[in-house]
C-alpha cells in the first residue's frame, strides 16, 4: 500500500502522467481513488489537480457522477471533507446516467444530487457536513423528486425515517419555504402519497404519527385527530385512497390497515357507501326486469309468406314500426322500452368520462377498479342503442343486440357482488380466471383442435358423408372436434361399416391429449387462481370497498354525501379535515404467566433475603 502512495508521488512529481487522463467509463484517477476509499491517494491528487475535484464522469452509465458521489455514498467522511475544503460543489453536480435512472430492473435509485446520495447511505454525519457546506434540500432531480420522496423508496426503512427527521430539522430553519411534505414531484405525488402509493407502511405510519395531534389521555384511553389532507377523496381528484385504489402495486393495499385510513374507509362506507350502493342494486334489479319484459312481450305478428326452405322454422316474425304501438299493451310496453333507453344513455353519460380520466387499459383491466363490467356496462348500452335504431328504422334481425343485451345486463348484476365481504372476491376470482386461465387454455385448445379437425377431415375424406356425416366438411370436422373436446359427445363414427384404420389412433390420441391432460390443466389453473385469490380475499374487498366509495362519492352530489370528520379549527388547528379516533391502549392490562423457572427464582431469593435478615439481626 505504501509503496503503491510513493509510485503515485513519483508519477505526480514527475510531471509525465496525466492527471486528467479518463478511463474506460470517462472516470478519471480521484473517481478511482474515492471508489476503493483511499484517502491518502485522493488527497495526492486533490493537492496535486484541484480541478478534479469537480469534475464528473462522462459516459452514458456514469454520467454526472464526481468524486463527492461516491465519497458520500461509501461514507468516508474524511474523504468527504477534503473534497469540500478543496471547494467541491455541492449543489451542481448532478448524477443522470443510465445506472443512476429509476427503472424496473435498476438495483437502486439515490436520486441526481449529492445530498441525496448521502441521505440514501444513511450516514446523518454526512448529511449535516453537506447542509452546513450550503446543499440545498428542497432541489428536484430529473423525475421531480425531492431527497424526500427518494428516502420513501430506500429499502432501509428504519435509516429512512431517521434522515427524514433530520433533513426536516434543517428545514424548518429555512423560514418562507412551506411545508416540504406539499413539494410535488412530476407524477403530482407529495412524500406522503408516494408512501402510500409505494406500499411503505413504516414511512406511512411515521409520517402519520407527525401529521396527528392528540386531544387529551385518560388511563390507557386516547383521543388523537389525524389529519386527512391528501387521504381522503371527497373534493380530491388524486387522494391518497383513489392512488391505491388504481395502482398495479399490491402492497400500496396494505396502507387500508393502517390507521386512520381503515377506519376513514369503514365510516365511509357503513354511513354513505353501503346504503346508497343497495340503492344502485335495487334501482338496477327493477331496471333489468323492466328491460326483460319488453323484451319477452316484443312485437311479433304472425309470418304471412310462405316457406321456401324445409329447413325454415320460423312462425312469427318482427312488426313494422307503425304496427307496434297501437294497443294499449304496446303503450304499456312503450313506456318500459323509454325507461330502457334512457338507462342506457345515462350509463353511457356515466361511464365515458370516467373511461378518459382513468385511461382504457387502467379502467377496463383494473379488476380493483370493476375492470370488465364497465365493457360489459357499456357494450350493454350501446346494443340497447342500436335495437332502438333498428326498431325504429323498421331493420330486421333486432333479436341479436337484443339478445346480447339481455345476457350482458344481467351478467352484470355480478358487479353488485362487491358490496358483500362474502361474495365481492369471487367476482375478482371468476375475471381472473376468465381473463387469465381460460383465455390461455383457449389458445392451447384451438391449436389442439384444428390439429385433429384437420386429422379427422383427411381421415374420413374418402368415406360416404351418410354414413359418416360428422367430418364431411371442414367447417363441421371443427365443430364436431371442438363437440369432442367438451365430452359434449362421444366417438362421432358409424361402428355398423369399416372405419378407416388411423380413426383408431387419432380418437385415442385425441382422448387421452384432450380429456385427460387438457381438461385437467385447466383445473389446475383455476384451482391455483382460487388459491391466490382466497389468500388476498379480505384485501380484495378491502380494496373493492374503497373503489366503489369512491365511484359513488364522485357520482351523487355532495348534498347527499357530505365531507365526513371535522374542521381543525374547531380545536386551534389549521383549517385541515380532521377524523378524531378513540383508542385504548391494551398493552397496560396484559398479564404475564410466571414460568415455574421464574418461580424458582424469586423463592430463593425471598429466601435468601430473609435469611440475611435473620444473620443481620
């Protein structure tokens, strides 16, 4: 090591090296020597070049990155000290190559500035040396967040909570500034949300226990007002419960536990969410029946020309629109039919706006969100649309988008599943399994499928089509193997004649690759996404409550929905919603069971202090 220190004073001293030579990644030497914390070499070279002090890595990877970066993060405060004597900038240098950069696959993300470097590697030493060196602590990176949202994503929770303490020491000395919790970075996310979007329950809760104030103690039992800026959604378009609500991010879900965010969603829900969401169920139920019996009771009058097919069953067939409202039943029936346009129109007036305020991918495959009922919801209105167009334009073939309506609507009354704790995860279990299981297992069974329709159609192609008329065309080789595939018949030959000789060997095929291996996948798959879903389940329709409180809060007017809690200037405090919580404290009442090694103990002891007694006497 020595030795290597007087190699590098001669090399300085000999003025033949250059000290601003730049390696493979654009480092130069003091890079080096502050990677493999080597004081003594980075002081030879500050003294030798103080230029290099300043001076930031050039390639794509490391770009911006100066000797300061690495001293900080490797916390060598000595190194850091000498760096800053020698007038390293603290608020300049800005780390934005590709390794630094916040991605999916990055192993961590310390932000641009040095200071938050420091803040990230948890040395509080640091951090104050750099502060009293003039960083500034409210400066933005690239992505707009500050050193205080980049602490709520470290993995080092407790370091976190710590540095976050202290930079907000800091930073109430700096008079004019605001609140540094409201500084929003370019998602609109303040420190607060970002926990919360992130899932950090430990960041979360501690910068609650800062947001709270509590009223008075009596015993164990506690009064606290918790401040509801940024959580709840009433008059907020971005809350906090809105954020986890829409987010991909499981573990922002388990902020719902967390006080007072659970009981601000329980308050909501049993007083406003619940009621008017029965309500919406009901109103729905008697809206579909209506739509049912126009659709039962719809104008039919008898076919007056006659069959040209043997094949023609058809006795009744669809009324003019002249023809169709001249009873009084079909004035009865008109009405239902108005009741039903006028629904779907405010479905449509409903659903739209919030299809472009979520985005199509978000709000159709959320299943948080309701995901595929709001397609369902709005393929339903527009079919009742299109049957009104058709009706009124005389169009024959109504019965199609009114059949599909009719299976639509009334699939959709599932929705109304999540307003119960028992029923709301299996809604999210069957769109798991229609959307994930069995739409994969769809693409394995056409590839199946149109392997063995095109093996049987060859099979039978030279055969008699009346003797054996299950494979005579293509188009019914493929119904008749797709019949096969749901056992929903057996074996589709004439046993009375010769069968080809491979119909043996590709039924069997067929049969053990379809009904055994095939089928039983899908189980499997099914049975693994009921697995993973019972697990979530109480989570689930946590989060199914707060998506539809939210949806009805932002639906009825707010004379019918007030904003829950108080005003905190009722108690002195700043004009901020506030919901005030009672708590007993549970830990003062709990009993300990002595071990009988306890026991032991403390009779010897007694024992033993009585004896002394007795000898001191």
């Amino acid at each position: 090591y020595l030795y290597h220190l007087w190699v590098l004073c001669k090399l300085i001293a000999s003025h033949t090296c250059d000290l601003h030579e730049r390696g493979a990644v654009g480092e130069t030497a003091l890079h080096v020597a502050a990677l493999y914390n080597n004081l003594e070499a980075a002081q030879l070279l500050i003294n030798a070049a103080p230029e290099l002090v300043n001076e930031p890595v050039t390639s794509e990877l490391y770009a911006g990155e100066t000797a300061l970066h690495i001293a900080v993060v490797n916390k060598n405060l000595g190194l850091v000290k000498a760096l800053l004597e020698k007038g390293a900038d603290v608020n300049g240098p800005r780390a934005t190559g590709y390794v630094f950069r916040r991605r999916s696959d990055s192993l961590f993300y310390f932000g641009e500035h040095i200071l938050s470097f420091a803040a990230c590697s948890g040395s509080e030493a640091i951090v104050q040396l750099l502060i009293e060196n003039g960083a500034k602590i409210r400066v933005q990176d690239s992505l707009g967040n500050s050193v205080f949202h980049i602490l709520i994503l470290q993995p080092n929770k407790a370091s976190a909570c710590q540095i976050y303490d202290l930079l907000l020491c800091y930073d109430k000395k700096e008079k004019g500034l605001g609140d540094p919790d409201a500084v929003l970075n370019y998602e609109g996310f303040t420190p607060f949300k970002l926990a919360g979007v992130e899932g950090n329950t430990v960041l979360f809760n501690h910068l609650m226990q800062r947001r709270k104030h509590v009223l008075w103690t009596f015993g164990s039992l506690t009064s606290t007002l918790y401040d509801l800026t940024e959580i709840d959604s009433w008059g907020d378009d971005q809350s906090l419960l809105e954020l986890i609500v829409t987010t991909k991010k499981r573990e922002a879900r388990r902020i719902l536990d967390l006080t007072p965010v659970n009981e601000l969603v329980s308050l909501k829900w049993n007083k406003y969410g619940r009621p008017y969401f029965c309500i919406l169920a009901l109103f729905y139920v008697l809206y579909m029946i209506c739509f049912t019996m126009c659709c039962v009771y719809r104008p039919l009058k008898e076919r007056s020309f006659n069959k040209t097919n043997e094949r023609d069953n058809t006795i009744y067939v669809q009324k003019l629109l002249q023809e169709s409202y001249i009873t009084s039943e079909d004035k009865h029936r008109l009405v239902g039919e108005l009741i039903t346009v006028v629904g779907a129109i405010v479905i449509l007036i409903l659903e739209i706006p919030d299809t472009f305020r979520f985005g199509i991918t978000k709000y159709f495959g959320q299943t948080i969100l309701g995901g595929p009922f709001h397609a369902i919801i709005i393929v339903y209105a527009c079919m009742i649309l299109l049957t009104m167009v058709m009706r009124l334009t005389s169009t024959n073939g109504e019965v199609v988008p009114m059949s599909l309506a009719l299976v639509l609507g009334w699939c959709n009354i599932m929705y109304f599943a999540r307003g119960f704790q028992m029923l709301g995860p299996f809604t999210i279990m069957i769109q798991k399994m229609i959307f994930g299981d069995l739409l994969r297992f769809c693409w394995l069974m056409a590839v199946v499928i149109l392997g063995f329709a095109s093996a049987f159609y060859i099979i039978f192609q030279t055969e008699d089509p009346d003797e054996l008329g299950h494979f005579y065309s293509y188009p019914m080789a493929l119904y008749s193997t797709f019949q096969l595939f749901l056992t929903i018949i057996d074996g589709p030959a004439n046993y009375e004649v010769d069968l080809p000789f491979m119909y043996g060997i590709t039924y069997s095929a067929f049969a053990i690759i379809a009904a055994l291996l095939m089928l039983n996948l899908l189980i499997a798959m099914m049975g693994d996404t009921h697995w993973r879903v019972a697990h979530e389940r109480d989570e689930l329709w946590r989060a199914q409550v707060v998506s539809t409180t939210i949806m009805l809060e932002r639906k009825l007017p707010q004379c019918l929905w007030p904003r829950l809690g108080i005003c905190g200037k009722e108690y002195g405090l700043e004009a901020r919603p506030m919901i005030e919580l009672q708590k007993k404290d549970q830990s003062q009442y709990q009993l300990s069971v002595p071990t009988k090694q306890e026991i032991n103990t403390n009779t010897s002891l007694k024992i033993c202090g009585f004896t002394i007694v007795i000898v001191c006497v």
